[in-house]
C-alpha cells in the first residue's frame, strides 16, 4: 500500500492487526504501547541491531537512511557511532528539505540525536539534491517473508521515501535494504506486493540473517499509486512532477 485511501488492502491489514495481536499477547512488544497502528518496537532490538551490525553490507556502508522507529533506535545509534552518516525522512515528507542529516563528526549526544524528539534538533534539514548516496536502507516492518516481502504500518511512507531517492540517483537496484525484526514478525504466508513496495534484501531477527534474495526495487515513484491531496501535501513530489 502506498499512499491512496480508496484502495485499502485488506489481506495486508489482517496480517498486520495479527501480528500486532500477537506480539502483545505474547509478550514480546515493548514501549510505545500498544503495538497496534505503529512498527512495533519488541524484545531483542539491540540484539538485531548487533546481528545486522556483523554484515558485509553493514560494514561496507558509509551512508544509512534508517525509520525513524523506536525498534531501529539501536540500529540508528550503532550507525553514528560507527561513524556512518544518517538519514531520516522528515515526518510524511511535509518538509522541502524532507531529510534530516545527522552527521557522526556533528553530533555531542548520539543517545539523543537518534530519537525522534533530537533528530529534528540535532539533525540538518536538507532536501534531496544535498543528500549523499545511500549505501544501506534499514526499513521497520510489521511484517516481512523469508523472500523479502515487507508490510509496513500501511502508510506506505518508508516505500515513498525510497522512490523519492531513486528519482534522484540516491538508491539503485544495488543499494541494500534491511529490516531488523522479532521473529514472530517472520511470516510463512505469500504477501501481496505493487511495483512500489520495496524488497528486503536483509531481514535480521536477535537469532538469525536471512538473506533473501529478493529483487525488483522500485525504478522510482509509483505516480499511479499517489492522490491529488497527497501530491499537495508533499512538496518534493510537486517538484518531481514538474520535472
């Protein structure tokens, strides 16, 4: 799902209200409660923070762009203090300059600066022309298969924010994508997916990395999937579709 409220899939929303269910009744969800209309933070976050953190393509990257999510904190952290630049998408893209630059050699309190609250204090505005290529995406899913297939909190902002950056030349078929998980969140059913749902290459839980072998990332904005009043209330796509 991207964008549009007149489509709603329902096969991704029941999959999500189970998940979501499930990590409450289990136990595993963790703070923001409830887990329920959000990406879930849960149990073991650090501990797929390290995992991911042991990865060629973690090692390999310079730049991230991470969600802004309280289960990616850890991995958000991890970045700057490994000395990788990060971005993060302003909230629903409301901005011109809709990415915050947290650069490791400026920021005094990573613990601060990676929340939600900091990244807007510690964070540099800026818009698409003066981002960096990205080399690693971490996404935070509801969902996601062991092919890669990722369910979000059905905004579809996360995929938005990726075609953005392609119309750009920020991402490409080679860039990585990651997603750090609880297992429960590891589902065996097909997931439906459109042209501009983004594949996880990586999906890394506290026990496990899968690679998935995935494929088909997005050429860039899906403009089909995007209403009038979306296309509005964002301003680099009104910039986009000029071009």
């Amino acid at each position: 799902m991207y964008l549009r409220a007149d489509r709603p899939d329902m096969e991704k929303q029941a999959l999500r209200e189970r998940v979501w269910d499930e990590l409450e009744e289990s136990g595993v969800a963790r703070f923001p409660y409830p887990p329920h209309g959000r990406i879930p933070n849960f149990a073991g976050a650090d501990a797929a923070a390290d995992r991911l953190a042991t990865t060629d393509a973690w090692r390999e990257a310079d730049v991230v762009k991470a969600n802004p999510d309280a289960p990616q904190l850890p991995v958000r952290r991890a970045a700057l203090r490994a000395g990788k630049t990060v971005y993060m998408a302003v909230p629903r893209l409301r901005d011109e300059e809709c990415f915050l630059r947290l650069d490791p050699a400026e920021v005094d309190d990573v613990d601060h600066a990676t929340t939600v609250g900091g990244s807007s204090e510690a964070g540099v505005p800026v818009g698409p022309d003066d981002v960096e290529p990205v080399d690693l995406v971490v996404s935070g899913s509801v969902a996601v298969t062991e092919a890669g297939a990722r369910v979000g909190k059905g905004e579809g902002y996360s995929d938005l924010e990726f075609g953005v950056l392609r119309e750009f030349g920020l991402v490409g078929d080679a860039t990585t994508t990651a997603t750090t998980v609880h297992e429960r969140q590891v589902v065996d059913e097909a997931v439906p997916t459109a042209a501009h749902d983004v594949p996880m290459d990586l999906v890394v839980t506290p026990d496990r990395t899968v690679e998935t072998g995935a494929d088909g990332k997005p050429a860039g904005v899906d403009w089909d999937a995007l209403d009038d009043e979306r296309l509005a209330e964002i301003p680099v796509l009104d910039r986009l579709r000029a071009r």
